[in-house]
C-alpha cells in the first residue's frame, strides 16, 4: 500500500504506520472482535505488550481503583506507588535501583545515558560509545535507532550520532574487535524481537559478560520483548546464571498494555544518575504504577511462568511438525518461550495477510520472519487452535503458489 493509501484511511493521522484495514472495538483474553463483527485470534498481543490478554480483570479492577484516587503528580513528590513496584523489579533481578519511564525506548535512553554517566563518574568521559548489533531493534527516538543501526529507521534523518557502532549478532570476536578506549559498554537483547527471534545460547551470554567484565564496560540488556515472562522464565537473562547485566530496559508486558517502561541498574552501574542528570514528566505516576503493580503480581507467579514454558513446548513441537509438512513454506522455528520466531519461504508480509483471512493475526519481523507473540496466560487449546490456522494459511499460500 502506497503512502498516500496510508494516509486515506486515517487522513488527520500522520501516516508512519503500513496498516491493515482492520478495525477493533473490544478484546478478551486471546480474542479481539473487530468493528465489523469478525473474531480474530491474536497472536500479536499489541506486540507482546498484551501479556496478560485483553480486559484482563485484575488489570481493571487495579486501574479502576487507581483512578477514583490520584492519576498524575509530579516527580517532585515522592510517589509510593513507584517504590511499592521498584522493590518488587529489584527483589526480583539483579538490580539495585530503577527508573520509571512511559515506554521502551524512553527505557533505553535512560540506559545509554546511565552507562556514559558511569564513565563520567569514574573520571572517563572519553568512554561513551556503545556497541549494538546487526538487527537489533530498541525503538524509535534518535538515540535508539542509531544504537540499532537499522538503516532503514536511519535513513533521511541527517548524519549518524557519533558513538555508536553494530556488532554482527553473537559474533564475539567482533565485539572483542570494536571494543576500544572510547567503549562505554554494549546493548543486546538476548532474544532478538525484530530482527528475526534470534536468541542467544547461555553460553553466549556468558561469554559477553566475561568479556565486557575484562574490558570493564557495562552490559545492558533490551528485555522489552523478551522479560516479563515471555521466554519462559521472568527475564530471559535468567536462563544463563552468572550472565547477570548492569542495565537492563523492560516495557511491554510490564504494563500489560498501559505505558510503562522501565531501566534497572546495580548501584554501581547507577552511580553517575544523581539530582538533575535524567527525569520524566509521567513516567512513573501513581495510576501507572498501580496498574505496573498488578501486572508484576501476576507475571511472576510461578505457576504462570511454568505455563509459558508448557505452552510455548507444546507449540513448537506443533510448529515443527509444520514445517515437515510445508517445508517449502516454513523454513525455520526460532526463539524462545512465547516469543517464537517461524522464518518463511514465501514473503512474510504475504503470510501475514493470508493468516489475517483465517482470523489468525501474527507479527512480522526481520530476516523473513513472522512472530507468534500471544498472551502468555494462553491456554493450550488456544494455542493448538493458533497453529492450525496457521496450517490453513500454510495450505492458503501453497495453493496459491500452485495456482
């Protein structure tokens, strides 16, 4: 669809946004009903944002509560609510403090800042360029595009920032090569979201905390996609113990679909983030902290986490007999937990809109990919009813490729 499509469809809406024609009007749990009366299993989850499904009741009656008391109070006040759901990040991870932003990419912001601050606070400011990797996604602001290198989200927005330069993904040889005297630290998501559902081995994340413990540069992780339960344990850096970053950016899930985000840092690596050095008009206020809340209590419960690994087993053993049986449409299964990757044959953004057809709704990604990113309180017959409308777009496109 062309650009001035784009814009037909929502004239007074800037168009940066190749969007289907679908409209919604409510949600429950892995189902969204469109304005024209359509159900649609979503396996899209608002990107893995909707972790615990639509109109989930805990989430309602948290931000119900909330907002017959306080919405919105500066950061200037003290704000119980955001140290209530500090302490309970930290409790829970390696971290010692947190930052409270209103999206992933403000998440990451704050963590480049919080790395070259650490530098600067040990009498290095020379030290404040970031290693990212090939493929890497970690939003859209200035800063964060040209972490992730993605030329496609560069290009038309004048000269690179300086300080910032791509690894190739779990080559690291290559970080080893590109670290030098200016290096502040490095920034990976340790399952790739957009560029393909990539993941790293917990031998390769040990590995990199080794090496940037010898270089003495700070390892941050992007879990926005990948934490909160979506790999199968609450962080996926939790997979390879001893893998532990310095910074770590959490969002999506956190606010099970309200703005939330989040950066988490050691003391040590937080030392530079003193009165004045970063802020927020909202992040952190009292009715998203209620909701943050909520969302963490649930999230973590073991039993949940059990299930995502259950499921998400389950649905790859399905997925594999899949490409067995398409192999020329489904060349590889990839990812980890609820955050599964399937690299197609066919042209993914053709997949999407065959799947759309069998009211199935997927995500698409790099490298050819197509995600399945469902609320991870998806139960297993939901999830066999997803892959088998994914066999009937398999089956779809098959045919018409025969046709």
């Amino acid at each position: 669809m062309s650009a001035e499509n784009y814009a037909s469809t929502m004239p007074h809406v800037m168009a940066v946004y190749g969007r289907s024609p679908l409209a919604f009007e409510r949600g429950e749990g892995v189902r969204l009903y469109s304005t024209d009366g359509e159900v649609y299993l979503d396996c899209v989850a608002g990107i893995a944002t909707n972790g615990l499904g639509h109109a989930n009741p805990v989430l309602i009656e948290a931000l119900t509560r909330q907002a017959h008391k306080l919405w919105h109070v500066s950061n200037i006040y003290k704000i119980p609510e955001q140290e209530a759901l500090a302490k309970r990040l930290t409790d829970a991870s390696f971290a010692d403090v947190v930052f409270f932003a209103n999206s992933g990419a403000e998440a990451v912001e704050c963590a480049l800042k919080t790395a070259r601050k650490y530098h600067s606070a040990n009498g290095s400011p020379e030290r404040y360029e970031i290693i990212g990797f090939e493929g890497a996604f970690h939003g859209r602001t200035y800063a964060t595009i040209n972490a992730a290198g993605n030329e496609s989200y560069i290009e038309g927005f004048g000269p690179r920032l300086p300080g910032y330069v791509q690894a190739k993904f779990g080559d690291w040889d290559d970080v080893r090569f590109k670290i030098g005297p200016n290096t502040a630290g490095v920034i990976i998501e340790p399952v790739q979201g957009e560029g393909g559902a990539r993941s790293l081995s917990p031998a390769q994340m040990l590995e990199l905390r080794e090496i940037c413990t010898q270089a003495g540069i700070l390892l941050i992780y992007d879990e926005i996609q990948c934490g909160m339960g979506r790999s199968g344990k609450l962080y996926a850096y939790e997979w390879a113990p001893g893998a532990e970053p310095d910074i770590m950016t959490i969002a999506k899930a956190l606010g099970g679909g309200f703005p939330i985000g989040a950066c988490l840092a050691t003391q040590e690596a937080a030392r530079g983030m003193l009165v004045g050095a970063h802020g927020s008009t909202f992040g952190g206020n009292p009715l998203a902290m209620a909701v943050g809340i909520a969302a963490f209590d649930e999230l973590a419960k073991p039993a949940l986490l059990d299930h995502v690994n259950k499921v998400g087993n389950a649905m790859r053993q399905q997925l594999e007999r899949l490409k067995e049986q398409y192999s020329d449409i489904v060349l590889d299964i990839r990812g980890k937990g609820l955050l599964i990757g399937i690299k197609l044959g066919p042209n993914n953004r053709d997949f999407m809109v065959m799947a759309r057809d069998h009211k199935l709704l997927i995500a698409g990604g790099g490298d050819n990919c197509i995600r399945m990113l469902p609320p991870l309180n998806i139960t297993l017959e939901e999830a066999e009813e997803a892959v088998q409308r994914l066999e009937m777009a398999c089956k779809a496109m098959r045919n018409a490729a025969q046709a």
